[in-house]
C-alpha cells in the first residue's frame, strides 16, 4: 500500500485532505429522507376555516348598537348608542327592546318576524371579558344575531361612499 507524500519536499509531511464526496452524498441521502418522513409526523385536524368578505353593514333603525372601552382604571364600559349603562341595565334594556320590537310586528307568530341584531364595538385594548359579558347579556335577552363591526384592512378593496 503506498500513500502520497506529496512533492520533493524536505518535510515530507503525509497530506491531510479530506474527501468531501462522500460527505456530500450522506447529507444529501439524510435530506431526502428527512424531506419525506416529516410530512408524515406532522399531523392535523381538518379544519374547514371560513371565509372572509367584507360586506357593508346594513343598518336598520331597530338595531342595537353598542360599544364597549375600558375606563382609566380598568373597568368594563358598555354603551348603549351614545349612554353608558351597566350589565344589569344592559339586560334590562335589551329584552324591553326586543319586546317592544316583536309586539310592533304582531306578536311572536306574526310572518315574516324580523328580529332586530346587536352590532358591537369593541376597542383593540378591550380584554376579551368585556366583550364577552356584552355578549351573553345580548344572547340571556334574546337576541339571536350579534355582531361584531370592525375596519376592514388597508387596501381590501371595500370603497367607502
């Protein structure tokens, strides 16, 4: 067996390359194989996400707007058009609204019953309680359709009148 000691030289020191070839072909085998095995582990729930279109709002005279902030020391602010009230006063007010609003149309068997919607408000730095409370109020009074009204994103394509 005869190994290579390069030139003429004085030193004759062994060479110290290293073949990278082979190097190469098992990281290139460990790519493949790991390109094929990880979409197998990775493994989700079908989930059917709905999608989003950015209708305008139609806004009918029977429906209740509300808005929800927090004061400067934290609590929950609820307001009902342009007057704050209180979860209780909110409850109160909704089902005397959706009252008033099915004995108007006829009565609960009149056709064509067209219930009034909630369309809430809420502030970014709401926390989420807030909003919720609202919510279940709105839903404990009766009314079937809450909403939530937001901005669309800069440049969705909504023109604005």
């Amino acid at each position: 067996m005869a190994m290579s000691v390069g030139g003429d030289s004085a030193s004759e020191t062994p060479m110290s390359d290293i073949n990278t070839t082979p190097l190469v072909d098992v990281m290139l085998v460990l790519l493949i194989i790991f390109l094929i095995a990880i979409p197998v582990v990775i493994q989700s729930v079908p989930v059917k996400l709905p999608s989003v279109r950015f209708d305008p709002t139609t806004t009918k005279p029977e429906n209740v707007s509300l808005s929800i902030t927090t004061t400067p020391d934290g609590a929950c602010a609820v307001y009902w058009g342009m007057t704050q009230v209180t979860q209780q006063e909110l409850l109160d007010r909704a089902v005397a609204k959706l009252k008033t609003e099915i004995e108007r149309q006829g009565g609960v068997n009149a056709p064509g019953l067209e219930l009034p919607e909630a369309h809430v408000r809420g502030d970014v730095n709401v926390p989420w309680k807030c909003v919720a409370g609202a919510i279940y109020n709105m839903q404990m009074a009766g009314f079937a359709r809450v909403g939530f009204i937001s901005e669309p994103p800069p440049g969705s394509g909504v023109a604005r009148l």
